[in-house]
C-alpha cells in the first residue's frame, strides 16, 4: 500500500532582506531538514498511527504520501504509485482529511459538496445516493448537510469531511485530528464507523491524532517521528507499554516559587507554585491526591489522563521540566 525508503525533504525560507547596489533581494538562509532518511512499509488492510510532536515531520511526511510534496531523495509508492507523477491516478484510491481545514466548498451546502465530487471521481448518480444513505447512517449528518458549511460547528464539519474522504470507497485513509471537536457520542460513533472499515479486505488507515485512545481503538501500529527522523516502529501494545505514566494530576500550591516535591512525588514539571505530578504503573491517582492533600497547602488539583503530548514531551526532553517551557 505504501512503500518509503530513504525519502527526505529540505526546506529553504529566505532570510532577512540585503541592500544591493541596484536591487533588493532575500538573503537565502541554509536549508532545513524537515524529514530525513525515512524508510517504512504500511500493508494493505493495514492500520497505522503517525505520532510525533509539532515540527517532528508529520505533515511534510503525510504531504509526500498525498503527493503534494516531492521528496528531495529516495522513493516513494503509494497504492503502486508514484504520488507526485500520479497525483490524477491516485486521487481516486485515497481518500484525506484536515480537521482543522475543510476539503468542502465553504458557501456550499454539504450535500451540493458531495454532489460536485461526485461527478469529479465519477461516481453514477444511484450509486452516490446509496453511498450518502449509508454514511448518513453511520455518521448521522443528514440533519445539517442541507446548510452551508460555513454556518457548521466544529464537530458537524468535520463529520461532514470525513463522509467526502469516504465517499469514493479509497483505498487508503489519511485522516487529520479526525474527532477534533466532537462531543463523546459522535467520537465514538465515528470511531466505530473508522473501526468497521478497517475489518474490510484491502482497506488501510494512516492516522495522525493528539488523542490516545483514538490510537488505541484504531490502529495496531504506531510510526513515530523526532526532528523529520522516524524513530519508533513497532505496535501500539509496545508503545503503550514503553509509557511510564497513564495519569497525570495537576497542582496549584498556596505558597508562590518552584514546589519542592521530589522524591515523594513522580515531578513532570513544575513552575511557580504550580506541578504535574505523574501517576504511574503500581499507583492509584487517589493515592497521589491524598498524600498531596495531606500537605495542607493545596489550593487546586485536578486528574487528568495523559496525552499524546505528554507523552512526546517528557520522552524528548525528560522529566521535570519548567511549565514555562514546556506548557501542560
């Protein structure tokens, strides 16, 4: 389904503007690498999370797969195909979306949307309306496809892009923040919709999320990636495992000035007055909260589950970081 070896991509931004004796001109600053040396197999029928924290390569890597990005070296084939030489061919196999950036038309209706691509992949007139039933069926969206997509919320839009990704039946699945801005019930609805594809022969995903637990209901793999670089490859299962906290708890103190929490406490950052204290594999959050009410200067706490985020951060830069640097 895709095929990576070696791929890479520089960037190159112009710098400050020099005084030339007849012109002005950008002073060409070095070349950025935003992914290097990235080499890697996705299966047909296969599931995949992209992780990695912002500027790590993510977006330039799922760029080169829609083909909107060449890669300065190495190859790339994705459904059998070269994405920047095929872009027309491959259109039709894959299927993407942006949560934060609608593929619809924003003056549109959602429906009159569906329509135009309809007639862009070719789809028959009979076999576009059964296809709208059946993702209104799973996605419920007939209630607001009438309006423009401009006047959606968040949570409608997105729902809405996720049925023009499916639309045409593709091949392969990109999919962006894909439950972004929704309440509960629709995450899980589309989870499930995400989760059935996945059982049907030759369907794969590539999923790019902040949420653990889409990872953990969607994919059984997880690439991810540090400075353009991929540096983890193996299951989800492994991933997980690797995670030396599940729960964080966050601590506002009476007193101003850095806390002085440690050894007692599991430390991932503090500043003043504030910390986030980890809950770890052996421990129970309200055995933490307890102990850290116990020393009678606790203005405020709250248990949180610990995110995608958290876990990139603390893995590149270690425990007990400043929240100033590093926010929570």
């Amino acid at each position: 389904m895709i095929e990576a070896h070696g791929i890479g991509k520089s960037y190159r931004t112009p710098g400050r503007l020099r005084l030339l004796p007849r012109r002005r001109a950008p002073a060409a600053r070095p070349a950025r690498r935003a992914m290097e040396d990235v080499s890697f197999r996705i299966a047909s029928g296969e599931s995949v999370a992209l992780l990695g924290l912002n500027g790590a390569g993510k977006s330039t890597l799922i760029k080169t797969i829609c083909g909107i990005l060449r890669p300065d070296e190495g190859s790339l084939s994705v459904v059998g195909l070269d994405p920047w030489a095929k872009r027309r061919s491959m259109a039709g196999r894959i299927g993407v979306m942006f949560g934060q950036r609608t593929q619809l038309w924003w003056d549109l209706t959602a429906y009159d949307s569906y329509r135009v691509l309809g007639e862009m992949y070719g789809i028959p007139g009979v076999t576009l309306t059964r296809r709208l039933a059946l993702l209104d069926e799973r996605l419920e969206i007939a209630a607001f496809w009438g309006k423009p997509v401009r006047h959606m919320s968040l949570g409608q839009r997105v729902r809405c892009d996720l049925a023009a990704a499916l639309l045409h039946d593709p091949d392969l699945l990109l999919l962006d923040e894909p439950t972004i801005g929704m309440d509960v019930p629709t995450r899980d609805r589309v989870r499930d919709v995400l989760a059935e594809r996945g059982k049907e022969p030759g369907k794969s995903l590539v999923l790019t999320t902040h949420d653990m637990s889409d990872v953990a209901h969607l994919c059984g793999r997880l690439l991810l990636m540090e400075e353009g670089r991929l540096v983890f490859d193996d299951t989800v299962t492994e991933f997980l495992g690797s995670m030396r906290y599940r729960q964080r708890v966050k601590v506002s103190f009476a007193a101003s000035g850095r806390p002085d929490l440690s050894p007692s406490f599991a430390v991932l950052a503090s500043g003043d007055g504030e910390a986030v204290i980890g809950v770890g594999d052996g421990q129970e959050a309200p055995d933490v909260v307890a102990r850290l009410l116990a020393r009678g200067d606790v203005l405020s706490l709250t248990v949180e589950e610990v995110t995608i985020d958290d876990v990139l951060r603390f893995r590149s830069a270690g425990p007990a970081v400043a929240l100033g640097a590093a926010p929570c």
